[in-house]
C-alpha cells in the first residue's frame, strides 16, 4: 500500500470510528437499518458504493450491493450472486462501463462515474487475476493466473458462467485483445511469449509472430488492419507490428521503453504509456501527446492496463490506474477525476466497453 493511500485510508477509519455511519443505526442493537451491512461498530453508509463495505469474510464473498441495497452472498471460487442473476446485461447503453482487478482477485464493474459497482468474479484462494478485455456488454475476458501459469477465461455475463478460452499443459497465455470475433494474445507455446491470433466462433489459433524476443501486450486495431504489440529483446522493450496474417512485421524505432498500446473505438494509432525520468508513465494519445503533463506529476499512471472511451473525433476519456486507484483525464480539456478510490484495496488494470 503506498503512503498516500495509506494516509487516505486512516483517514477514512478515523471518519468512521467519529460516528459517520451512525444515521443507518437502530439505536444501540447494532442492527442496520434496510439491510445495510454492520461494519467495526458501524452501519455502512449508503452512498458507500465500493471498499469498506465489501470484504472476503472465511469462505464466501459478503458484499453490500448499493443499487439494490441488500447484501449478498457467494461461494467461493466463482461468479457473486447479483451478476449470476444477469443484473449486468439489463438493458440500456453500456457504452463506457468499466472492468477492472481488486487486489488482484476479484473482478468489477461500474460505470463512468465509478457508480453501479458490481462484482463479477471472484479468482479463489492461490489465484489471481489479470487483464480483463470486453468483447461485449454480456462477454469478458480475462487472464487467470494459478501457480504462475496463466489461461484465459470467457465470463458471460447473462448466464454467470465462465470457460477457458486457452488451457494447455505447461503453456501460458496472457494479454487478450479482441475486436469481434477475433482475439490476439500471447503465448509461450512455442517457448519465447510470441503473438497469436484466435477466432472466437472455432476457437482455430494462429502464431503471428516467432524469434528469441519476448513479444506480448498485443493491441489488435478496430479495422483489423494491424496489431501492435510490445518486443523485448532483454535489454530494453519498443512497439512493433504485425498484420492479421502475419506480415508485414515492423519494428517501430524511438519507441524504446513504450509499453501497453491499446487502439480506441476508431482511432487509427495507438494510444501508450511512456516511461518519464521521475517515475511513472505518461499517457500518450493521437491528438495530444503528454497528456498528463509535468505539473500534474502526481497523475501519472502506473503500468498497468488502461482504458479508453471514444465521444467524439479527438475527444477521448481514459481511464488509468494510480496510486491504486483508477483515475480518469480526457484528452484535449485536460480534465480529471478520481473514478474508484477505495481504502483497503488495490486497483489495477482498467478496461472500457466500447461496443
């Protein structure tokens, strides 16, 4: 836990112990009121959407669903009950809703605005979680990691339940990227992490790239037109690229250092993150570069996955993780906002449904 978050987090403790909660009390029987969850003396606030009132209790996730205000309960390994019941996929515009890692385990939405929190998955004990992708608003992916190798997963949304999309013996895939039914990724099948491609309706695979270097996060374009993925040669990491067939490989020079390219809903190049001399990354887009300028040093993002949600042409909102928590800046009016920032828990690799 870093110091800010640490302090942010005390804070919030020393808040709580003063008696903020105490309006959804009934007097001193410690019951809630409207089935809010009772919390270290507390009733959980009900503008509490996320952190102190969701916690791993023994062997079952408990967790206080603001929307529907009641908490709930769910075996663990697997999927919460509220997302079983299909609460995610009921209709409306889904455009711009979030995916994103609590401590590395367990799988949430919310939307833009960090509202709307819904627990999707949770990994079990021993297991993480890693870069969820949309394919749509009833379908995410995401990486499962268990005794250090990886597989990706299939959850639908609709129906609660998840399949493995990849699951070879001694072999790990990693960095799903998926633009209808195809998804690029990268796996060490062949021995160094290499590029492939996937049709989703067969489940045929294709390795589009080979040779000693480690190549992985693989961005695969709206268009289909190209993939650019990260090379790293064991010195130091820079884009190159691929066609869907696997031609026309190129390696992209000044881009040392750059990692995590991801293609918003129509842009034609990348947006990345580039290393900066103090610490961190900066956000790198199509219409602005340096997004996250010197001044605002405080907001630069992690490496980890990021997300972007297209409104208009060079108008864009990414989502990004710092400090632990997931921010969001959009490109051009140079505006941001705290998205999820919840004490206790540790948020990573962002994802924006652009469907």
């Amino acid at each position: 836990m870093t110091l800010n978050k640490l302090v942010s987090t005390l804070f919030l403790a020393a808040t709580l112990s003063l008696g903020s909660c105490s309006a959804s009390t009934d007097g001193d029987s410690g019951q809630c009121k409207q089935g809010r969850v009772w919390y270290q003396g507390e009733c959980c606030p009900d503008d509490n959407s996320n952190g102190i009132c969701d916690w791993i209790e023994g062997d079952a996730i408990v967790g206080h669903d603001i929307q529907e205000d009641a908490a709930v309960k769910s075996d663990l390994p697997g999927v919460a009950a509220d997302t079983a019941a299909g609460s995610e996929t009921s209709g409306g515009n889904n455009s711009g809703k979030l995916a994103y890692i609590e401590d590395q385990q367990i799988l949430v939405s919310v939307d833009e605005n960090g509202n709307n929190r819904k627990e999707l998955y949770f990994a079990g004990i021993g297991k993480t979680i890693q870069t969820p992708e949309w394919r749509s608003a009833s379908d995410i992916y995401f990486v499962l990691v268990e005794n250090g190798k990886r597989d990706i997963l299939h959850l639908d949304l609709s129906s609660g339940q998840t399949e493995n999309i990849t699951n070879t013996p001694n072999v790990s895939e990693q960095d799903p990227s998926i633009q209808g039914q195809y998804m690029v990724y990268a796996s060490d099948e062949q021995g160094s992490l290499d590029i492939w491609l996937m049709d989703l309706s067969n489940g045929q695979k294709k390795r589009l790239t080979s040779g000693p270097e480690q190549e992985y996060q693989p961005a695969l374009a709206k268009d289909l037109n190209r993939i650019v993925f990260v090379t790293n040669d064991g010195e130091t990491t820079r884009f190159s690229s691929v066609n869907l067939s696997g031609g026309s490989l190129a390696i992209w020079d000044g881009t040392e250092g750059q990692v995590r390219p991801i293609f918003g809903n129509g842009n034609l190049e990348p947006f990345y993150l580039k290393p900066v001399q103090w610490g961190g990354y900066d956000i790198v887009g199509t219409c602005v570069t340096g997004l996250l300028e010197t001044e605002m040093g405080q907001f630069y993002s992690e490496d980890s996955k990021f997300g972007i949600h297209q409104t208009g042409p060079c108008e864009y909102t990414i989502f990004y993780v710092n400090n632990g928590d997931i921010r969001s800046v959009q490109e051009w009016y140079y505006s941001q906002k705290p998205i999820v920032t919840t004490p206790f828990v540790t948020e990573s690799d962002v994802t924006v449904l652009n469907k």
